[in-house]
C-alpha cells in the first residue's frame, strides 16, 4: 500500500497533505476487529445499552482518527528516507529497502502491540459499562495484576489498591497502564472491600490512600496512558505521539479533499452515474404511517418505541425514535423519509463529526454522519453517540457549503 508512495517520493511527484487513505482503513480495520474482539458482550445484542453504544461510538472515531495520524507519521518517515544526511537523494534501490524497514517497523510490529492495546481496551471498556451499573452494590474496585514475574514493578505497586468507584484514581490509572499491560481491576461489595483490607494489615500492609495511589500511579503510566477506556479514548489525542504528526486528525478535522483526496461535491454532482434515484415517495400521511408501522414490524425497538436499524458490518446502531415521527411531518420531510433505510444501508459516505467542545461551551459529542447523493441534492442522516437518528433531511443549501459535513473523521467511502 506504501508503494505508489514511495515511487512518487522518488520522481518528486508526492503529497505532505494527501494521505495514504487505504493504509489507515486497513489499520483502523485491524484496530476495530481486535476491540470488537476484546469487548465481553457481542455488538447490539439482549444486553446492548445506550451507554455501551455511546463507547463504542467514541472508540471507533478514536480508532480512525488514530489511523488517520499514524499514516501520516508513516508518511513523514518515508518522505525523510529517500534522503542522505547531506540532503541529497538516495539510489533507488536504498530507498526501496528503507522504505520496506519503515513500512514493517509500522504495520507489522507496531500494528501487533497497537492491536494488543485495543483488545485489552475492549475488554476493559466493557467492564467498566458493567462497573457504572453496579456501582450501588459493588461500590469499590480493587486493582489486581497478573502476579507473576513479568509484572513490571512499577505496576505490582499498585496491586491490591482498593479506591470507591467514583474515585478520580480510575479516570487516570484504570488499566490497561501500558503495552501489553495485563492488569485489571475486581469489582467489590463494601464489606469484600473491607474484609480485604484487613487482610492486607493482617500482612503488614497498609493500603494506600487516593492521594497516594495517585502518587503512586504517576510512575506507574506514561501520560498517553493516563485515562479511563471505558469513558474517554484509547489513543489520547492530545498524548499519543503520531498525532503531532497531523493537526487535522488530532482535532478530528479531516477534509475529504485535502487529506483524503476525494473529489469535491461539486465534482460528485458533475458525475450522473454516482447518483441515487429516489425511491417511492410517502405521499401522504396514510402511506407514511404505513411506512413507520412496517418499519416497527420489522425492525422492533429494544424499548418497544420506534425502530432500530443494526448495521454489524460496520458497527452503527441507528434507532429510529417515535419523537422522530412528528418532527418528520412538522419540518415537512415526511415524503422523502422511505429513504432512510437505504441512506443506513448503502450509504455513499460515513464520517465522524464532532459538534460542541470548550469553544461554543458545550460537551464535546461525536456524530456518526450517514451521507448518500441523490439527484439534485445530498440526503443526510446524524446518529448521535447513543444510536438515536434525532433527523434525516435533504441538504438546500449550495452543495459547496456541504463540505462541512465531509470534515471529521472518515470511516467509509463507496469511491
């Protein structure tokens, strides 16, 4: 995948901006497979909740973002290779061989230890989904290596430390706390938590408090490991070293023709065979009825109300809320609303979209973007991290200003 690239390098003819977008959907792949693989509960099953979607949706932006900024730390490698220390060109064959060093260095070992990293992440997160519903019972967590002689030291000295769930110590030392890092953490009712501790004294041990725990989990992780999986990220972006090799993936604000190269809208449009046909409308409130009752028939909600649609392939839930009914019909986008399964189901784009933040003083929320091009105009339908479609509209404004929407993080095109 690096080596149209590298053939570039050599001839003069290669982008800084442009990234290698196949490499980093292989690698956000691999990375999505290993967390799916990790996590202790089958995406969108009995046991599904809001708050397992909503991780699942910021890891996933997560993991592509990351994919994103690694490639372009690949890139930069790469670009630096084809030259000796006096700044002249390499023969071709020397920058091939290098090229090929640079190229394993990344997608084979790294890849391996990131992959390990993510596996451990979706286990982790997982449980702690489960920890946050049983905090009422079990309202303390102990932390528990695997207690052999590969421990690093620095991590058997948190062994044993038992803090309340709520405690600020797991949102910064709540495994994994490094590469292949095989600690984890035991759920605890107040008298388990108390019976342990005596234990520990009966031993001479003292176990330590919050503020030390802190102390002592500060030698413990490097900073890009100082976070909770199961609430925030996997792959800090304001920690991980390749993303200050991209700005753009750091903040989640990608361009689709900038850094992924694709064609602009406008040049989407000048092409009539990229474009979808509407299907039948709803044209009148019996057949729109009719529509949202099949879809319930079809596609049952977890909770009874609306419908859900499930898309494992790519892991997006979209639930269809009975809220969205009326709010069809009183924005006057009821005719058009039988496209919504075929925007899920064979959408031409999906990009992760960040809204709110410090700037505008709201929550950061990510959104998981539906786009499909139509004749005349695109349609587009924003999932929110819980899963729930809160709109599904038809784009009035110039197709230009619709590159804002194509600014975030890309998780899939059909060109």
């Amino acid at each position: 995948m690096i080596d149209g690239y590298v053939r570039a390098l050599y001839d003069g003819q290669a982008s800084a901006d442009i990234m290698l977008t196949d490499l980093a959907m292989h690698t956000a792949g691999r990375l999505l497979d290993g967390y799916v693989q990790g996590y202790e509960k089958p995406l969108f099953g009995p046991d599904w909740t809001t708050h397992d979607n909503a991780l699942l949706t910021r890891v996933q932006a997560n993991l592509f973002a990351f994919s994103g900024a690694k490639t372009y730390a690949e890139m930069k490698d790469l670009r630096d290779s084809v030259y000796d220390a006096k700044g002249n060109m390499l023969p071709w064959a020397d920058i091939k061989a290098k090229a090929q060093g640079i190229n394993a260095r990344y997608n084979l070992t790294y890849l391996e230890a990131e992959r390990q990293a993510v596996i451990t992440s979706g286990t982790m997160g997982s449980r702690w989904v489960e920890i946050e519903q049983t905090a009422s019972t079990h309202p303390y967590l102990q932390y528990v290596t695997a207690g052999d002689n590969r421990v690093r030291s620095s991590h058997a000295a948190l062994n044993g430390i038992i803090l309340p769930v709520d405690s600020a110590f797991w949102q910064q030392y709540y495994p994994p706390n490094g590469w292949r890092c095989r600690c984890y953490v035991r759920r605890l009712t107040e008298r388990e938590a108390e019976h342990r501790r005596r234990q520990a004294e009966s031993r001479g041990r003292e176990l330590p408090d919050e503020e030390t725990a802190q102390k002592i989990g500060g030698r413990a992780a490097d900073k890009q490991w100082r976070h909770n999986v199961g609430t925030s990220e996997i792959f800090e972006r304001d920690g991980h070293p390749y993303f200050r090799a991209s700005k753009a993936a750091r903040d989640m604000q990608l361009s689709a023709t900038r850094n992924y190269g694709m064609p602009s809208v406008e040049r989407i449009y000048d092409r009539p065979a990229w474009l979808s046909k509407y299907g039948q409308p709803l044209a009148s409130r019996e057949e729109y009825a009719a529509y949202w009752q099949r879809m319930r028939d079809e596609h049952p909600a977890a909770d009874g109300r609306g419908f859900t649609l499930t898309d494992k392939a790519r892991g997006v839930m979209a639930h269809f809320p009975e809220s969205l009914y009326d709010k069809m019909i009183n924005r006057g986008r009821m005719e058009y609303f039988g496209e919504a399964e075929a925007v899920f189901s064979d959408p031409d784009e999906i990009w992760y979209v960040l809204k709110g933040g410090k700037k505008k003083n709201l929550k950061e929320e990510i959104f998981t973007a539906y786009i499909k091009y139509y004749e005349y105009t695109p349609i587009i339908m924003p999932i929110d991290e819980n899963g729930t479609v809160n709109s599904l509209y038809k784009w009035t404004q110039g197709l230009k200003d619709f590159e804002n929407w194509r600014m975030g993080v890309l998780k899939y095109k059909k060109r």
